[in-house]
C-alpha cells in the first residue's frame, strides 16, 4: 500500500531507519517476523537477526547453569 509519498510502509520505516548519519543497513533489518496460518491466525515473533531481544538486559543466557 502506498500513500501520496509514492512509498510503501516499509520503505518509509527503512527510509527513516537509514536517515540518521552513521546508520547501516543492519539498523533497518527486520526486527519482527508475521506469519498468517490457513485458519488466519497471526503469529508476531522477533526476527532471528534482530540485534536486540526481550529479556532481561542483566542476565548473560549464555552463561551454563550447572
């Protein structure tokens, strides 16, 4: 879908994205993945190649747990 700036929404959010001095083609990845099923439920996870995740900023996950 497009508007009277002739972009689609996601070249808008990229466009902003990049805007900024120093940004990198990385800063507008993907940060979330849609997937529709058959039965036209939605499923919104966070994009493997996201750069930041949900979780807790002070706990490492890579350390082992023993």
């Amino acid at each position: 879908m497009t508007d009277s700036t002739g972009m689609t929404d996601d070249e808008k959010r990229r466009d902003q994205l990049l805007r900024l001095s120093g940004s990198t083609e990385a800063d507008a990845a993907p940060r979330i993945t849609v997937e529709e099923t058959e039965s036209g439920v939605k499923r919104i996870d966070v994009a493997e190649t996201a750069a930041v995740r949900p979780g807790d900023p002070d706990n490492d996950d890579s350390d082992s747990k023993e």
